[in-house]
C-alpha cells in the first residue's frame, strides 16, 4: 500500500483555483474544508508544492508585488491533471479505515469543489469495503481464537460502521456536511 499523502487533495485545490501556498494552508486549517481532515502544517504544504513542482505535476509563477512580499502562484499541468483524475476516478479505493476517513474524505470535497458527481465515488468506495468486509468475514470463519481473529473483528465492526456512514454519503451526496 503506498504511503498516505496530500498530493492529489492538494492538485485539487490547485485544479478548482489556482493559488498560492497561502491559500492552500488556509484551505487546510478551514474545517468547512479540509480541517477536519487533514493536519497540515505550512511547512509540510511546502515541501509537497516543492515535490509536486519537481514532478511536473504543477508549474509556479512568481507575483511580483509593490506591496506585498512576491508570491508563486500554482497551476495544474497536463500531467497533474492526469494525477488529479486517476485518483479521483480510482476504481478501487483504499478500504483501509484511515484512508477512507482521509481519502476518500478528501476525494469528495475535492470532486464537490470541481462540480463532478461524487455518487459513482461513493459508490466505488462502498463496493470496495464490501469486498473487504465480505473477506474479513470469510476468513473469521476460519479463524482460531486468539489475538489475530479479535484483531480482524475490530476491523471488520469498523468497517460495518463505514458501510452505514457511507449509506449516509450516498442519501445526500451534495449536502454531506449538513447530514446530522
């Protein structure tokens, strides 16, 4: 599994406007947005916009001002538009119980922002805990007692739990922060 970023949440923001590392951290610290979510730090958000940079997934350009210390504005490139769908568009998500909570969180502000229907990713993200929840099942079955099998418990009572907030997710797919 690889490792949980901010990469293409931060390509999102840059896709819905382009900005500058300001108005990305602020998008971070805004629990509206992101701040709920995600606990970045400037510094971190930096280094990702130098790493993103050097990948060729976002170009910067440099503001000058008379008033203001000079700012570097970013955009999406061809490439990170690319990045930006394939995770938005990713047929099979992560089932993992803090990639759903970060990620897939992240995929539907993010898809909200940009005016792209978020049902068919709520839909894929429930399909894949399904088949997580459907093997972890299969496999308690067969399980001795012991640690391993209360350890797969766990994970399959929180998947459960998922699977109902997700239900939620798909009644109201626009209005999700208003669900009570």
């Amino acid at each position: 599994m690889s490792t949980l970023t901010p990469d293409e949440t931060i390509l999102g923001l840059i896709a819905i406007q382009t900005s500058h590392g300001y108005e990305l951290i602020e998008a971070f610290r805004d629990v509206s947005a992101l701040g709920e979510i995600w606990k970045m730090s400037t510094s971190q958000i930096y280094a990702v916009l130098k790493r993103l940079e050097r990948q060729g997934l976002i170009t910067g350009r440099i503001e000058e001002s008379e008033t203001a210390p000079n700012r570097t504005e970013y955009c999406l490139t061809a490439t990170g538009k690319r990045r930006l769908d394939d995770w938005l568009y990713d047929p099979q998500p992560s089932a993992s119980i803090r990639r759903v909570r970060v990620e897939f969180l992240s995929r539907l502000y993010i898809a909200r922002q940009l005016n792209i229907p978020t049902i068919p990713i709520v839909l894929r993200q429930r399909a894949t805990c399904e088949t997580e929840r459907d093997r972890l099942r299969d496999l308690l079955e067969h399980q001795p007692p012991g640690m391993g099998y209360l350890a797969h418990e766990l994970v399959l009572a929180q998947l459960e739990a998922v699977l109902r907030w997700i239900a939620r997710c798909e009644l109201v797919p626009k209005d999700i922060e208003d669900i009570t």
